[in-house]
C-alpha cells in the first residue's frame, strides 16, 4: 500500500505536484524523458506520470520528436481500453512541461528480463504472452492503431504475469496525421522489412515484430544480428533467421510454423491478423499444456507431499487442494501480500523464504511449510501485514472461493491444519495478521 503523501521522502530534484497529481518518487528515466510514481487524489490511485523532455532539450531534432511522441499518446487518451493494453488515463501541459498519465503496475518487469538463454521461459508461458499480446494488437488495430515499436521492452509482465503493452508515442493512428512521425522509427532489431525501406506500414508490421519478439523469447537470441546497423537492416530485407530449433529443441513444429508466418518478408503472404495469430496460437498452447500439465501436476504434488502442512491430508485431498489453487515463483522483492489490498486467499510457502512487514518494519520471516493470509476467513478485511519475497521463493496461492467447491472432508482437514499453524506462529512468534 502507497505511503501517505505526508510521509513521503522525495529527492531534490522531484517536484511536488504535477498538475492534480502529487508526486511520490522519479521510477525512470529515458532518452524522451523522467517517469514519475505518483498519486491521484481524485481516483485514490498510484499512477505513473511520464514528463517529456521537449523544452529543456538542447537537441533541437530531438525536442520535435518528443513533442510528436508527446501529442501522439496525448490523442490516445482513454482511446484503447483493454486489459493488456497499458490505458493511458491524461495528459497535460503545465509550466512547460508536457505529461502523460498511465496505469502503474507495482513490481511489473518487461519481456527483457526473459530473452537471455540463461533466463528463457517456459515455452507454454512464451505462448501465453504472446497470445495475449496478439489479441491486444488486433484490438489496437481495430482501431485504427499501428504501435509501430512492439519490442520486449515495450511489453510488461505484473506479479501475476499478465500483458501490458506499452509506449505509444510513435504509433500510426488513424486520421491523425499532425503527430505522425515520419521516415524510419522504431528499434532495428524488430523492424518489418517494409518498416525498414520506409514502406507503407500496416497491422502485419506489429505481428512481423511481435514475431521477432517471440523469436528471442523461445530462443534467447534475437532473429537478426550484426555488428553494424547498414549490415542489420539488409539482413532483415533480405536474409532468413536460423531456425529457433537449432538453439531450443523443445519446441513443436506447429510453433516455429507461426512464428515464421508472422515474419515472412512479404506483407501479403504473412499472418493475417493478430486474431488469426491468436487463434493459431491456441491450438500450440492446447497441446502444450497437455504435456506439461501432467508434468506440472506430479512434480507439484511430490513437492506438497514433503511439507508438514500436508502430512494429514489424503492424497485425493491433495489433489482437490491442487486444483483450488495456482503455483507461483517471486523474486527477491517482489511483493506476495500488500497491506491495506483486500483478497480471498491462503498461502502456502513451497520453498524458499519471506519477509513480514506491518507499518513500513520487518517484524518476521517466514519459511518452507508455513502459511499466511488468516484475514481471508473475514470476507471484505484488509490484509494487516505485507509479505515480500527473501529469495528466490514458491507459493501456493489457495483461493478461498474455489475452496468452497471441493470436499467436506478436504475443506475441513484444511481448515484445521491452516488455522492450527496460525495459532503455532503467533504464539511462537508474536507475529502480525496477514
């Protein structure tokens, strides 16, 4: 939960307010300009206000394009509504300063992070994102919206590893020609052949990109490279990727097959349209979930077998436990449980470690087998504590609601146990409601 804006310790160089907005911190800073978290009095909301450099700009080229990327996100206020496309809520000027205001997403990564090959990800989760990303440009499309910039780092992933596409300010938007910015725009490596010869760009540039982009994702290198940008872009005109089988042999034919048809040289002969690539997407992922479901499954219920918390539960109430619940990893602190948020889960740690803090201190840790999360038997309570991750660490996140579909006996037996390890805790412990 955000600090009270009374509380709040802000640098030097962060202004107070920006228009109604009152600013917390400075997150970012780019080429284009400073990224602020802040909050909404209005709403009672974080948001995040991006600031362009355009006045304070020596660079007289740079400060006309910024202006350019400024009015183009500007035009696209509460334009695109959906659920992984990142909204943009405002926009203003004040004293010179031109700003855009968007959702804020606390402990949100980009698709960068995941394209190194010592870091890839699972390539059913790579699907899963992709897919998403897929129906969000054809949304965007509908609409008359050309991202034109689709890259990992343009793609964010929450806490719960759902879609945001990001970073409008180059697009292509219908009927709005005095933001268009023109001649080659974008990141090299992710550009479609016609985008590179300044060609008349259409939706299946973004699917040639969000191509590229799965192409990196499933094999940690990106489809073309070259130590020049002359030499780069004639490979992208002209050459054809190694095979992504050749670096990652888990991969199904039908896989590689969409992701070359996403970026065949020639517009025409290309994936239609981010639904037809959504939709042959699905047909992978179905598949794919089949092999590791079953994988998934043992391997998580082995793991659940060798915690104490379990050691009364039959193994058919595993399994009813299993089905009511999702398998999550966090990283080194991220956050599990935020004070003040208001939601209907137990959790179980797995493996690994965690911190519980309670008005801004550490008052505890907790390790492999304990539980948290008791403010989910009081419907509507908020959460007294947060958790935040100490490692690398696993939860079982219980949804109290599917809880109430399984067995009598089930929910019982759990019941008992959870509530019992509580009581062990707070006894021991003295530590604080979560």
């Amino acid at each position: 939960m955000a600090s009270p804006v009374s509380e709040i310790k802000r640098s030097n160089d962060v202004p107070e307010k920006i228009g109604k907005y009152v600013i917390i911190n400075k997150i970012g800073k780019g080429s284009t300009g400073v990224v602020y978290l802040s909050h909404d009095p209005y709403y009672r909301r974080d948001v995040a206000i991006k600031v362009y450099n355009i006045e304070e700009d020596s660079d007289a080229e740079r400060a006309r394009v910024s202006r350019k990327m400024f009015f183009n996100e500007a035009h696209m206020v509460g334009m695109l509504q959906h659920p992984n496309i990142m909204p943009i809520y405002d926009a203003g000027e004040e004293d010179g300063k031109y700003y855009v205001v968007t959702e804020h997403i606390q402990g949100a990564r980009t698709l960068a992070a995941y394209c190194r090959p010592d870091n890839l990800l699972r390539v059913d989760d790579v699907v899963e994102i992709v897919y998403k990303c897929a129906k969000a440009l054809h949304y965007a499309h509908g609409r008359g919206v050309i991202h034109r910039d689709i890259k990992p780092s343009n793609v964010m992933l929450t806490i719960d590893n759902d879609v945001r596409i990001i970073d409008f300010g180059i697009a292509i938007v219908s009927g709005s020609e005095v933001s268009r910015i023109e001649g080659i725009a974008g990141s090299p490596s992710y550009m479609s052949p016609e985008q590179v010869q300044s060609e008349e760009l259409t939706p299946r540039s973004d699917l040639y990109s969000l191509g590229a982009v799965m192409y990196e994702l499933l094999s940690g290198f990106r489809p073309f490279r070259a130590d020049n940008l002359s030499k780069l872009l004639h490979q992208i005109v002209y050459a054809t990727p190694p095979p992504i089988h050749t670096y990652r042999d888990d991969l199904p034919e039908e896989l590689e097959q969409v992701v070359a048809m996403t970026m065949l040289k020639d517009p025409a002969k290309r994936t239609l349209s981010g639904a037809t690539m959504a939709a042959e997407l699905t047909r992978v992922y179905k598949d794919l979930r089949q092999k590791y479901d079953s994988l998934d499954n043992q391997e998580h219920f082995d793991l659940l077998r060798t915690l104490t918390f379990f050691h009364e539960f039959s193994h058919a109430e595993i399994w009813e436990v299993l089905r009511a619940s999702d398998w999550t990893e966090y990283r080194d602190g991220e956050d599990i449980v935020r004070e003040g948020e208001i939601d209907d889960r137990f959790y179980i740690i797995v493996s690994g470690k965690v911190r519980v803090r309670a008005n801004g201190n550490t008052v505890g840790t907790l390790s492999n087998g304990e539980c948290f999360g008791e403010t989910s038997y009081v419907r509507g309570a908020k959460r007294q504590a947060s958790i935040e991750a100490d490692g690398a660490v696993t939860i079982l996140r219980v949804s109290s609601t599917l809880m109430e579909q399984v067995s009598s006996s089930c929910q019982l037996r759990f019941n008992k146990v959870f509530l019992r390890s509580l009581i062990t805790r707070l006894q021991g412990a003295g530590g604080a409601n979560t």
